[in-house]
C-alpha cells in the first residue's frame, strides 16, 4: 500500500516521522510545506535521511496570504458577540477565495496523487488540502496537534463547523475538521470524547504514545539528528544543559505586553536554571516573542520543531525542564527534573516585585 503523508505543522511531522520510520513494507512519500515558519530548512535533511522513498516541498504562497491577516486582535474579537461574527464572516470570504485558486494550483515536480492508496492530511486550512477535495480524491484526516479534537471549541467554533458541514454537503464549500465528504477516515490520538460533528466518521486511533514504544534507540537519534542538521543545533559540547518551555503569556492576559513576557521568563531562568551550561529555549507554537537576546548561553529552537524531538535522543540528557503551565513537559521525558511552575509563580513574582520597588519592575 502506497501512502503519502502531507506534513504543514510540526505534530503531524513528528507524528509522520514516528510512524514512517518503522515501515510495514514500502516507504512512504511525504510533502513538507511552509505554513510554519522554518519548516522549509527541514526538506533537504528529511531527503536525505532515508525514511522516506520521496520527498516534496510545497511552497504554499496562497496559504500564506490566507494567513497573514490573522492577527492577535482578530482572536481576540472572534469571542465577542458582534465584532466575532465579522472576523469570522471576513474570513469565510477569504476562505472561499483560497479554495477557488486552489484548483489549478501547479504541484512539485514528480508529484502523483493517483499513485498512492492513501493520503494524510493535516486537521488545518491547507491549499494540498482544497486542490486533493477539487479532484474529489479522499484523504485521512489528521489532528493538527495531539487531542487536537478532543479540545473543547468556543460554540461560534462549533457552529462554523456544523455550517461548513452542511455547505459541504451542497458543494458550496468544503468542510474543515474531518467534516468534508471526501474525508474517509479521522486518525488521532485517542478517540474518546471525540466532538459530536464527526459523528458517522472512520475514526481510527493511533497513540502517540505506542508509536514511540516501537522506537529502538538508534531510530529515535536519527529523527532528532534530521532536526538537529537542520537547525545547527549541537549540544554535544556542553555538560549541564535545561531546557524551558514558554508560554503565550501576553496573547493570554497573563502579562500586560511582550516586554512583561521576557522579564518574567529572564527571572525563571536566573532563579530556576542557575549553572546550566546551555539552556535550550523553546517557545510555544503561538508564542511568537523574540527571546533571541535574552540570555548568552541559550539556543532558540524554532517554532517548527515539536519539543518532543528532544526526548528520542539517546545522547541528549536535560538536567531540568521548566514551564509555567505547558502541557508539553510530560512529553520531556530525559530530564533529571520536570518543573512545572504555575501560574501562581507569576503572582508571586509581581507580588515580590510590589513589595520591593513599590510598582513592578522594567516599566
């Protein structure tokens, strides 16, 4: 059976890695594009890794511009009443213009979809996506992060998901989260809780956690070396290495602008990560501050490397893992120490603050 594995967003190419590194019979092909920034540096290091038969790079220009107006304040307004229902009505006409160029976009060189038996594709807004539903060619839909489905959505969420159902049907439009007719299969993670409007849907559960079981410690090192290549991550020379998982602060009112934001993280790291040789810093996937200066010992890891990469090598030992409130700590699982500070850290930083100075620092 012939597969092909459409890779946008660093979950799914991490999830694809672990699953195509342990072949049941021919490799698969994979298509790497650019919807997050840095994923591109990955396809020379991915060709010539030999876990795939064939590798694509798709540069999604109209994704992009699709993209590009979706601002903070847009996420924001989508929770009110009125001002919500105007992003979203904005976007709904953006979205329609993406899937109409769509149709005739021009693919890779080499690229078939009529050769293979199955092809995944990722639970987001995708061009791929639309051009493979003009062709009413089926596909397997895959969560864009773990338990992506099992998330509890806003209800205007859900009532965009059930209308795009209904749109779908009348082929006005195509349907996101595995609502669309030419999805014939959902894979996640874990398929209890699972939202009501994929009811009637192939679910088909695939644990992350039993695809890393099937890793011997030789594969788990070349799927972090793929990263590594790509990035000129070395951490060979340093002894004493921590790394910190940051969190949106700013984008979810917990710090007052992105200035609050480093402080507060330049504080854990001198309080929580003293005498660390190398402090690898990597930032939540809607985190976009800039952290590149914040201390001298630090390597910033792109946004596009799943923090999970770090705990399939053999060779890499953390002293501590830090976070504030990450879920992606219990993915860290070669370190001596998991700390998961809290949001009342916080508070208690700027309440020490208030008592020494009278007002918060760095304002």
């Amino acid at each position: 059976m012939k597969k092909l594995f459409i890779c946008e967003r660093p979950y799914p190419l991490y999830r694809t890695l672990l699953k195509s590194i342990v072949p049941d019979g021919e490799k698969a092909d994979m298509i790497i594009s650019n919807h997050v920034e840095g994923m591109d540096k990955l396809y020379e290091p991915l060709k010539s890794s030999g876990i795939f038969e064939n590798v694509f790079y798709y540069d999604d220009r109209l994704y992009n511009e699709f993209a590009s107006d979706r601002d903070a304040e847009n996420f924001m307004l989508v929770n009110r009443w009125i001002k919500g229902y105007v992003v979203l009505f904005k976007k709904f006409l953006s979205y329609l213009k993406l899937q109409k160029h769509a149709k005739n976009i021009q693919l890779p060189d080499g690229l078939d979809f009529s050769r293979y038996d199955e092809i995944y594709v990722n639970d987001a807004t995708s061009t791929l996506t639309f051009h493979l539903f003009s062709r009413k060619i089926p596909v397997i839909w895959v969560e864009h992060a773990i338990d992506a489905f099992r998330v509890k959505q806003v209800k205007k969420y859900n009532q965009v998901f059930y209308l795009l159902k209904v749109l779908d049907k009348l082929n006005i439009c195509y349907a996101l989260r595995g609502c669309s007719k030419y999805v014939s299969a959902v894979e996640v993670n874990d398929k209890s809780k699972l939202p009501q409007y994929l009811k009637g849907k192939k679910i088909r559960e695939v644990s992350l956690k039993g695809l890393r079981l099937q890793l011997s410690p030789e594969q788990g090192e070349k799927i972090f070396r793929v990263f590594c290549q790509a990035f000129d991550i070395d951490v060979s020379q340093h002894k004493i290495i921590d790394i910190l998982l940051t969190d949106p602060l700013y984008i979810s009112g917990y710090t007052d602008n992105e200035k609050e934001q480093q402080m507060r993280f330049k504080q854990i790291i001198d309080k929580e990560m003293e005498g660390a040789d190398l402090i690898l810093i990597k930032p939540h996937p809607r985190d976009g501050t800039d952290y590149t200066n914040l201390v001298d010992n630090a390597i910033i890891i792109p946004p596009c490397v799943s923090a999970e990469i770090f705990a399939l090598s053999n060779s890499l030992r953390f002293r501590k893992a830090v976070t504030i409130n990450s879920s992606t700590l219990l993915s860290i699982t070669n370190a001596q120490e998991n700390i998961r500070l809290g949001l009342e850290y916080l508070e208690r930083l700027k309440n020490a603050e208030v008592i020494a100075n009278g007002k918060p620092m760095g304002f």
